[in-house]
C-alpha cells in the first residue's frame, strides 16, 4: 500500500476515533444542549448526532484557539516592546505544548481503549499496512495543531528578530515541542484509561486516579492562567532571563520550555553569549534527545495497536456484593462525583476549590487587612469560577442519564444534587479567607457577611444554572453555544447582583452594615425564589 | 375483574414525517408474558421506551397500574423495571456504584437489596466484576448488570427490549426461569423480540406488531387461527399476518438467480 493510500484510508478511523472520544467524553460537548429535546428523541440519538458535528468542526474550532493562542505572547514585541523574546517563546511553547495535550487527551482516549478501528484488522491488509494506517490516524489526532501553532511561532519570530537562523530554530523548537505534547498526550491517555480506569478499583488505583485527576486540573487551570496573566508575566520572566547572573535565570534555563526560550532568544541576537543561554543550549540539546525518544516511543505504541486495545477486567475477583444506600440527593452527587473522576476532560473539578482558594488569597495578599471591596471582588470571582461546574456536570451525564430517567426521580432532586456539588467546591475558599481573617482583621466585622451572602449566590446561581441547562430544549443548532453562554450569564447575573446591591447601598451611606445586610437579604431572596422555581419544576 | 397492568391506548410516536407508532392497543395482564413480536423498525422499542418513560408520546397514553406513564411517570416508573435492546448504564461507574445509586434513588431497604443483589449477581455470574468499570466489560456482561438493576426492586411490570439478545444459554435459561417466577406472583413481562423460537416457547400471549400497530394478538393458535394456517410455525404465521411472506419469496428467488448466475459465469 502506498503511503498516500494509507493516509487517505486513516481518514476514516481518524474520524471515527474523533467522534467515540466525543461521545465517550460527552463533557465535552459543550457546544451541545442537553435540555427537553433529548428526552423527545432519544437521549443517545441525540448525543450521537452532536458528537458527529462536533467531531467535523473540532479540530477546526480548536486549531483556530491554538493559532490564537500561541500567537498572543508576541503580540508585546509586535506592538513596539523593547524587551527580548525568550519570554514570548517560552510563553508561546508552554501554551501550545498545554493545549495540544489537552486536545489529545481528549481524542486519544478512544484510541487507547479501543485501538482505532478494530474494523481494520477484519480487512484482507497485512499487519504492517494496519500499522501504517493507524499511526497516519494517530498524526491526524492533532495535524492541524501542530502545523498551525508551529507556523505562528516561526511566523512571529521572524518578523520580531529579523533572523532566519532564529526562525529555523524556532522550527525546531516548536517540532520538539508538539512531538513531546503529543507523546505526553498518548502516555496520560494509556496510563488514565488502560490502567487505571481499565482495572479494578482498589485503594492505589483510586489514589493514583485522584492524584493524577489534581494534576490534571492544575495543568487545566494553569492554562488560564497564563493566559489571565500574560502581560504581567512575560516581562517578568523577560528581566529574570535578561539579566546574565542571576541564579533564578540559571535554574530557569535548564527546565523545558525555558530552555528553548533562551535559545531561540540567543540565536536571534547573534550567538550565545553568557552563562544562561550556554546553558539553555545544552540543555535544548538535551530535550532534542528527548524528543527524539518520545517520538519512537509514540510511533511503537501506535504500531502495537493494530489488535485494538483488548478488553481490561481486573485480576483481583471480588466476592463481595455489597450495596451501599444513601438519601436520593446524596446518591445523585455521590453518582456525579464517581462520574466525573473517570473522565480526565471533567477532572479540573477535583482541582477547582484549590485554585479557587488560590485565586481569592493572591488578590489580596499584600494588604494587611481584609477590606470589604477586595473581599468583595474576590467572592465575586470564585463565585464566578464555580459556575463552570454546573455545565460540566450537566453533560457529563452522557448517555447513562437514560438510565436515570427510567427511576422515579424528581427534576429538582437532580438539580438539587448538582448544585450541591458546585456550591460545596466553592466552600473551602470560604474556609480559607475565615482563618485568614484570624490573622488579618476585617476592616469591618460586618464583612463576613459577604462571605455568607456570597454562598447562598453561589447557590442560587448553581439551582438556576443546572435548572436552565435541563430544562430548555434547544431552538437550533447554530444557536447551541449561544444559549449555553446565556444560562450561564444568567447564573453570573445571580451572582453579581449581591455584591451590585452592596456597592449601590455602601457608596452613598457609607455604612457597612447596611450594604452587608442588603447584600445577604437579596442573595436569600435569590435562593429562595430560584429554590421555589425548581421546587415546582 | 382483574385489571392490566400495562395498558396502551391509541399510542401515536412521531418522529418528523415519519410515523413509528399509529394508535397502537395494547394490554398486558397480570401474570402474563407478553411478547410484542414484529420486524425492525415495527415499533417495539418505542412502545418499550414510552412505557419506560424514556420517550414522550405525540398522542395516546399508556399506565402501569393505573398510573399514567406521561402524567404520572414518577409511579409509573416505581412500578417498572427497564432492559434496553443495547444497555443504558452509566459506564463510568461500577456495577456496585450503579446499584448503590439506584438503590438510594429508589429508596430500596438496605437488607431485601442487599440480599437481592447478591443473589441476582450469583445467578448471573457476575460477583466478580462488581467493582470493574462498567466500560471495560463485555456487552453480555453489561447485559447482565442492565438486568440486574431492572430486576433489583422487583417491579410488578418488566420492561424487556430483546433481552436475550448477548446473553449466553446458561444466563438465557436462568432469565427465562425469573421472568416464569415473575409472572407466577403476579407481575406482567412486556417483552420484545423478532426471534420467533423465543416468542413461542416464553410468551403466554404475543402481539404481531407492524407499522406502529399490533395487527394481530393472542396465543399461538389463536394467531394460526387467525391467519387461516392451521398447525403453521409461528413464522409462517407472522409472515402470512404481516403480508411478507409472498414479498420474501420474491427475494429469496431473485438472491438464487442471482447467485447460480455468478457460478455460471
């Protein structure tokens, strides 16, 4: 078989990988609705026919994110910024290296379990063009990724240096790149779902699924915050590696992607010319290496694959059948949880009230006192982050919500479980700025307020947002996304009212009693009105 | 009198143009297996899901046990137990996750769930795999658990979409035995199937169903007498009922030309 036969035949397992790792990650659906008109047809039918256009335009959608994406950190250099580019280069590599394992994890998870296309093996070709067929179907998993991140970064590096040298190292360092994510994208997926979601559950197993599940969400929310934060890191990260004796700079050069950073940025100003960029140097040739094995590695994996990835069941037999009864709501959350912690896409919700915390404590950690505006922002914001989770429970129901709704279960015990978990991710932020404030006073006890009527928003928000997302069948299709942002605008509405009441009743009467005691009258109105909604829903 | 336990009337299922169920009559008594007997497409899966409450009706209405499946689904569905032809189950959790949650949702008492589960898990063989993810197991096996948990809070009517389907002879025969129980304490089996072997041998009555419509109802030799074919197999009894029979003669001349033709050449 020709190779050119071979690629256009990978087209067809490429599009049928695709679309099992939507539907199995149907968490990812999020351009999907999943409201009353799934219950009209069927619920499958109608995940299926969303993860078949999803898995047409995905790639697409993703790889225009990814150009986007890549190209943001040399916007600094090509608006007139005098500073280098090895922070920009660093930056660029460390958000395409996240994202194309993200997109990866995604795609790949199909490709593990299943192999993909054990169809293939039925059909008269020899093992060795099976082979050719899958790996050229595993390239197609993040081609246009790859092609387009790469290109913006050699693009972008040419029109800031000036230099041919630096752009074809640029070349190298973005292959290097893209091979290690797609390497590192292809062992996650094996270890997650071949190894541990694919054997018994034990006590390591489940330890290793929650550890790897934090680890996840850490990469997952880190994303965002390079992106939240890319103004003020690129010339951070720039003055540290532009100054030659610094040890931070040192250590820095010797880790991926700072490596590379530094490297294109001493190609590009001529040679390498202090301690630093030798430094990077070595170590790039280092990484070069590295990549190299990534790649063979990933390409024997792939080839072994042609059998399709046999079936797992665990080898330690249980006799125990044991079953456990909770409360209804409890059950459903307890369902949600388990759920979700088998699906790395939906995981960064095990990772969420730690970057919540995070989130709310670096706001104000230089001031020496808890003032009532910085607590305000900063409940606002988590408040805001749990309203991700809402959406990502919703469609991680898939295709098992069927097998919900042949029990007598009430609408509001599901919207009322859900909520639960996303208001209980929001609570140890709530925890944290509590024993903060034994340390730093509150400017006004009255404050503490806000932290309670910032829970019974997060609340509110959660009802009305899981009650919106199941209850509304979509009116069409290019509309899809539209609407899902809508419900989820409408939960920041609930959220943001409060803290709106709070500025409007503090600003002319300075009083912070009066603002903090309005805030938590209109947050429990919001409760107990939405509570009311979908109490009689 | 004694009353049905699953009752359709007038059922109507839409889908755009296309009409999968036209105003189907349908009544399953107590102690009764039902077999609800028709080519794909015929409409037996969507009575199944309606009755299930999986799937809005465009008319009519069906109950169990008086309870109205649309109006009243949350009775209705605390009276039935559901197998889908493939299973709906919740594939990231274990068989034990999945009881658990459905035990708690349905406010099952911890010692008769207990006791059933383990029972249901030893017949069916699957004690082993209670804590492997659902995903990773073989469609029989998955079979088995969607069984399992359809039979756990042993609902009066079972809703059963080609249940047999992916079980082996040892799970078909020890299923066939639990739906006799079943039906011998009083509950009702609505049961789906297109295996003629199966419908003759298990069912206590069969429905013919065909274009959205049962065209024909009865024992089997009501069903003969029906269709004028006195000691006739319940195929040719179902061909003659569904007026294939002449059309499949056709084919089955055509696909022999067809064929010699091939050899000749």
């Amino acid at each position: 078989m020709r190779t050119a036969d071979a690629w256009r035949l990978s087209a067809i397992p490429y599009s049928e990988m695709a679309f099992r790792s939507i539907l199995q990650n149907s968490s990812n659906m999020w351009w999907g609705s999943f409201g009353r008109g799934s219950a009209e047809v069927s619920g499958r039918e109608d995940l299926v026919k969303r993860a078949l256009r999803i898995a047409r335009f995905d790639k697409f959608i993703i790889t225009a994110f990814v150009v986007v994406a890549t190209s943001a950190p040399f916007l600094p250099q090509t608006l007139g910024a005098s500073y280098g580019i090895s922070a920009s280069v660093t930056l660029s590599l460390a958000v395409s290296f996240a994202l194309i394992i993200l997109y990866g994890v995604q795609t790949l998870s199909s490709f593990v379990t299943s192999g993909p296309s054990p169809v293939l093996s039925t059909l008269p070709l020899t093992r060795n063009e099976v082979s050719l067929v899958n790996l050229l179907s595993f390239v197609r998993t993040s081609d246009y990724l790859v092609v387009g991140s790469v290109v913006c970064q050699v693009f972008f590096v040419s029109i800031v240096t000036g230099s041919a040298l630096s752009a074809l190292f640029m070349l190298l360092a973005g292959a290097m790149n893209s091979v290690m994510g797609v390497g590192v994208a292809l062992w996650l997926s094996s270890i997650f779902y071949r190894n541990i979601l694919g054997s018994k559950q034990g006590r390591r197993a489940g330890v290793l699924r929650l550890a790897m599940l934090l680890a996840w969400g850490v990469v997952v929310l880190g994303i965002g915050v390079l992106f939240a934060a890319a103004g003020y890191l690129i010339p951070l990260v720039q003055s540290v590696l532009a100054s030659p004796d610094a040890l931070t700079g040192s250590i820095l050069s010797l880790f991926y992607p700072f490596s590379l950073g530094i490297s294109v940025g001493a190609v590009a100003h001529g040679f390498a010319s202090s301690l630093i960029e030798w430094t990077a140097l070595g170590a790039t040739v280092g990484y070069l290496l590295v990549a190299v094995a990534v790649s063979r590695w990933s390409m024997s994996s792939v080839a072994s694959f042609p059998e399709g990835a046999s079936r797992i069941t665990g080898s330690e037999r249980t006799k125990d059948t044991s079953v456990s009864l909770h409360k209804p709501v409890t059950a459903y959350a307890l369902k949600d949880l388990r759920a979700a912690s088998a699906n790395l896409p939906s995981a960064f919700l095990f990772a969420l009230p730690a970057f919540e915390t995070l989130v709310i404590l670096l706001i104000r950690a230089f001031l020496p006192t808890l003032r009532a505006s910085t607590l305000l922002v900063a409940m606002v914001l988590g408040g805001m982050f749990s309203l991700v989770l809402p959406l990502v429970l919703v469609s991680s129901e898939g295709t098992g919500f069927d097998f919900a709704k042949t029990m007598p279960l009430r609408m509001r015990t599901i919207v009322f479980s859900k909520a639960l978990i996303a208001t209980a991710v929001f609570l140890p932020a709530i925890a944290v700025v509590l024993t903060e404030s034994l340390l730093k006073p509150f400017t006004s006890s009255f404050s503490i307020l806000i932290l309670l009527a910032s829970i019974l928003a997060v609340a509110a928000a959660s009802l009305l947002e899981v009650r919106l997302f199941l209850g509304f069948a979509p009116s069409g299709r290019v509309t899809f996304a539209l609407q899902e942002f809508g419900r989820m605008a409408a939960g920041a509405g609930v959220v943001l009212l409060p803290a709106t009441i709070y500025a409007v009743a503090y600003i002319p009467t300075l009083n912070h009693a009066l603002a903090a005691g309005a805030m938590v009258a209109v947050a429990s109105a919001e409760l107990l009105a939405i509570s009311e909604f979908v109490r009689r829903s | 009198m004694v009353d049905a336990l699953i009752e359709a009337h007038g059922l109507t299922k839409s889908y755009g143009t296309f009409g999968a169920l036209n105003g189907l009559e349908l009544k399953v008594m107590p102690g009764e297996i039902y077999g609800l007997l028709g080519p794909n497409g015929a409409g037996k899966t969507t009575t199944l899901r309606i009755t299930a409450g999986l799937t809005e009706p465009t008319k009519g209405s069906v109950a169990v046990s008086g309870f109205d499946a649309t109006k009243d689904p949350l009775h209705a569905k605390a009276l039935t137990g559901y197998v889908a032809e493939i299973p709906i189950l919740y594939e990231s959790l274990t068989p034990r996750a999945l009881l658990d949650f459905e035990a708690s949702v349905r406010g099952l008492a911890n010692d008769s769930v207990n006791r059933r589960a383990r029972q249901l898990a030893e017949a069916f063989e699957v004690t082993s795999f209670f804590d492997t993810p659902i995903a990773t197991l073989s469609m029989g096996t998955k079979q088995k658990i969607a069984i399992i948990a359809a039979l756990l809070h042993q609902p009066p009517a079972l809703l059963l979409d080609e249940p047999l389907n992916s079980l082996d002879a040892r799970s078909s025969r020890i299923l066939k035995e639990l739906l006799s129980l079943h039906v011998q304490r009083g509950g009702a089996v609505l049961f789906s199937t297109h295996v003629m072997e199966i419908a003759q041998r298990l069912c206590s009555r069969i429905g013919i169903i065909f274009g959205g419509k049962i065209v024909a109802e009865g024992d089997l030799d009501q069903l003969r007498a029906r269709a004028g074919e006195k000691d006739a197999t319940l195929e040719e009894v179902f061909m003659k009922l569904t007026n294939e029979a002449s059309e499949v003669e056709s084919i089955v001349r055509m696909l022999r030309e067809s064929f010699f033709d091939d050899e000749d050449r």
